[in-house]
C-alpha cells in the first residue's frame, strides 16, 4: 500500500498527516510552533526552529502511521501567507522567517497606500480585502530603507512554503495561491505584476517562479531527505494556502459547498468558474482552468474564546466552559460581544454591563458573535441565500453547540468532516490525484471526502435568531 503526505505550515502549530489510499489518515504529527516575539512587534522563526519543529512533526506523524518514509508516495503543503525568508547568493538565509503576525513595518504605509489605490489593484490582483502592514510586501520595503546593511546582500525572497520547495527540491518556484495574497501577483496573467513590484522596489529575479496548485516539481533530493527525514523516493507536488488546502479536503472542487474554518481567523471559502472580483472577497485561482478559490475572512474567530478562558476562568477548561454555555438561550439573555472581544479593555466588548450575567453567557455571546461575523463573510460572498450547506473545520468545529449555533443562525446545514484536519487531507489530496494517471477529482473527492456528524437548523431557534439578528449591526 502506498501513503501520503500532507503538511500543515500553521501558525500556530505545524501538522503533518499520513493518509493511505482509501484516504484514512493512518498517523498524525502535531508540533507547537515556538515564535519568537518581541521589540517593534516582531514575529519570527529561527531557520533552525523552523527545521526542528518539521522534522518532529513528520517523525512522529510517520510513527503514529506505523510505516516507514519509503512507503511515502508523495508529500504536499497547506501554507500561511505573507510569511517569508530572505536568502544571500549562497542561499542561506539572512533573517529568520518572519512570520505574517510580524508588525515591524507598521508605519511604513505609503507605497502600500499607493498599490491599493492603483485602479487596477482589485481587477488584477483578485484582493478585495486589501492588503495591509503585515503583508509581505510591506517588511520587504522595511527591509530594503531600515536594514539596507541586510537587503544589499538578498538574492532570494521566499515564502515559508516556498522556502520548504526550495529546501525540498532545489527549485524555486511558488504556488499561485499563496502568491494571490501578497498583492503583488496578477491572477489573469498568473504571474507577478510588474507595476506592483516597482512600487516597492522588487527585482522579479527576487522571486519564485509562480506555478499551478498541484504540480509536480519533482522528487525530494538527498539535502531535503537529510533536513526532513524523508526517502528521496517521495514526490513532492506544490500546496497551496491553508484554507485553500481546507477547502480541497472539504471537497468543494466537486462538491458545491462552502467550507468555514473558525481558528484563530474566521474563514469561508467556495469554488467557482469564472474570475470575478469583488469587494470583501480574495480570489485565487483553483485546480483547473476558469476555476477559484473565493475567500473572505475577519479576525473573529476562537482567539476571544481562548482569552476569556484564560483570564477569566482559567480554572475551567474550554470544553467546560462550552458545556455550560448549552444551558443559555439563544440572544444570551440579552448579552452580546463585539467582533474580537479581546482587543477591548477587560469586559468592555462586551454589552450591557449587568451583574447577572454568568461566564455561561460571555462564553455563549463569543460563540454568537463569531456565527454572526461568519454570516457577514456569506453574505460578502453571495452566499447567505443559497442552499449550499458549510463544511466546518478549526478549533470551531470541535464543539458541537458552536456548530448548532452557527446552522440554527445561518440557516445552513453545517457538516463536520470525519478527518478533523481538512488542510493536512486537502495537501495529501493534491499528492493522491497527481499520482493517478486520470488526475480524476470527482473519483478523489467521492473516496476521502467524509462527514461524521451533521447539524441542521432548529426551526425555532433560527426563527429566535431572525428576531435577534434584525437588532444586531452586521460588519460588512
């Protein structure tokens, strides 16, 4: 029997899934990611962390499989974006990774400001979220004016993802997906845009050459199998984003559904034909020609979940907490949080201030918030009035009253996946279809897509949400 291989670049933790051919994940390895944080909002991963944290990851995913690296057909990614290494003429690294969170170049907003505002910047980018500090393009700029002595001796930029294709492989080349959230990419032309990369100064010789989801770059060289663990008999296909990746394991390129991930960002994603830019979504393109990801997005996810856990009932796990959230009806008796109730001072996300209210209610007025923001990002996408149901991935789709609440105030169906990692699957799908002559995803997708719960809307209780929605303001 042959396996494969799927790698979540997460930012929190990396993951790495063994799938076999039935599409049963048979081992999985999970490494916290230890960042380092710092002056100026720095956000980094040494190289050597970023190595040791990997190979972990997959030796204990290929142990828990109980198989050996020989038996690894072929490997793929689930990346995040806008996270990069700058290399030297050797290829070594100059700096660490500098991870997405990284807010460094928070005040160099003008060339950014300038690219935004370009006429074409939607029409050829896809982006209708813009881009801002943390992207990519703005800490190169901070590279190239605050670290001259550093960016004089840069040869290569790669994104995290990249930067495993190229350790990997020996080639440089990029993925159309991850490189769609950069700013810097045109989607109709699928490749870089030339009038972006003189706003900030970027040779295109910088850059990785921008290659289609799923292609084949080539088996894993001896430097790759040496720094991973891996046989050099693995093939290694090019990944794509992490929600993205999700959306593939989800099945939604034959499937016509949505996939939502609630985790530290709330995401929804669909598939369609035809490239069509809008305000409130980003666009990539998808597997197959005049097909793309449609993916919009916010910050309120679990984070608030997990802060109101940890400073206010730190002796209650999460799992408790939701357990007592199940006694709360649905409007919380009143009680609502703002979209990302963590960045406010102590409670103040929080309305009306009473004495009554229980953490049963706070930890249900998350839950209802972050189902309203995922029905502000369908609606975004054109999706409120479908009747697509949602596929459900994160730390979200964990808790089953979370889900509830989701389906009875979207009024969608909500389906959990019996694999609860969509991106390690969708990595390992890309690998499993690459590998069959036919390429055939209707036959991929039918063999490892598979749902182990299902949540339908409690009529009274969307009936209770329409009511209490028509009070509520939802961000656009």
């Amino acid at each position: 029997m042959s396996f494969f291989l799927g790698i979540d670049l997460g930012t929190s933790y990396f993951k790495a899934g063994v799938f076999d051919e039935q599409g049963n994940l048979r081992g999985l390895g999970r490494c916290y990611v230890n960042k380092e944080t710092g002056n100026m909002g720095i956000c980094e991963l040494p190289v050597a962390v970023f190595w040791k944290t990997l190979r972990s990851c997959l030796g204990e995913a290929i142990k828990n499989a109980a198989i050996q690296p020989e038996e690894i057909k072929t490997v793929s990614y689930s990346s995040q974006a806008n996270s990069f290494v700058l290399l030297d003429h050797s290829d070594e690294p100059l700096t660490p990774l500098i991870l997405w969170p990284d807010q460094r170049a928070e005040n160099n907003a003008d060339s950014l400001q300038r690219l935004i505002n370009n006429p074409d910047f939607n029409q050829i980018t896809g982006l209708g979220i813009a881009p801002n500090n943390q992207s990519l393009a703005a800490k190169i700029e901070w590279f190239r004016i605050l670290r001259p002595q550093i960016w004089k001796q840069v040869k290569t930029v790669l994104s995290i993802s990249d930067y495993l294709t190229f350790s990997l492989t020996g080639e440089k080349v990029t993925d159309y997906s991850t490189s769609s959230m950069t700013g810097l990419f045109s989607i109709p032309d699928k490749k870089w845009w030339n009038d972006a990369l003189a706003v900030f100064c970027i040779d295109l010789h910088y850059l990785a050459v921008p290659t289609a989801i799923g292609s084949l770059i080539g088996r894993i060289s001896s430097k790759g199998a040496k720094l991973t663990g891996l046989s050099t008999h693995t093939a290694f296909y090019v990944g794509a984003l992490d929600h993205h990746m999700v959306a593939v394991g989800a099945g939604l390129p034959v499937l016509d559904q949505i996939s939502e991930s609630t985790g530290t960002v709330l995401a929804a994603v669909n598939y369609k034909q035809g490239y069509s830019p809008q305000k409130g979504v980003n666009i990539a393109p998808g597997l197959e020609d005049n097909y793309y990801f449609q993916m919009a997005f916010e910050e309120n996810g679990a984070s608030a979940l997990e802060w109101y856990q940890k400073n206010y009932m730190p002796e209650l796990s999460i799992e408790q907490l939701l357990t007592l959230a199940c006694t709360i009806p649905p409007g919380c008796n009143g009680l609502t949080a703002n979209p990302s109730a963590n960045k406010y001072k102590d409670l103040e996300g929080f309305k009306p201030h009473k004495k009554q209210y229980e953490p049963a209610h706070f930890v249900r007025a998350i839950l209802e918030s972050t189902s309203l923001s995922l029905l502000s990002l369908l609606i975004n996408m054109g999706e409120e009035a479908t009747g697509k149901q949602v596929v459900s991935s994160g730390g979200g789709a964990k808790s089953r009253l979370w889900m509830q609440i989701k389906a009875d105030m979207i009024n969608k169906t909500f389906l959990l996946p019996e694999c609860n990692e969509l991106a390690c699957q969708g990595a390992a799908m890309l690998g499993f279809m690459g590998n069959t002559p036919a390429k055939n995803h209707d036959k991929t997708i039918a063999l490892w897509v598979r749902y182990k719960d299902v949540m339908t809307p409690d009529p009274k209780n969307t009936h209770e949400y329409f009511n209490w929605k028509a009070n509520q303001t939802i961000k656009q």
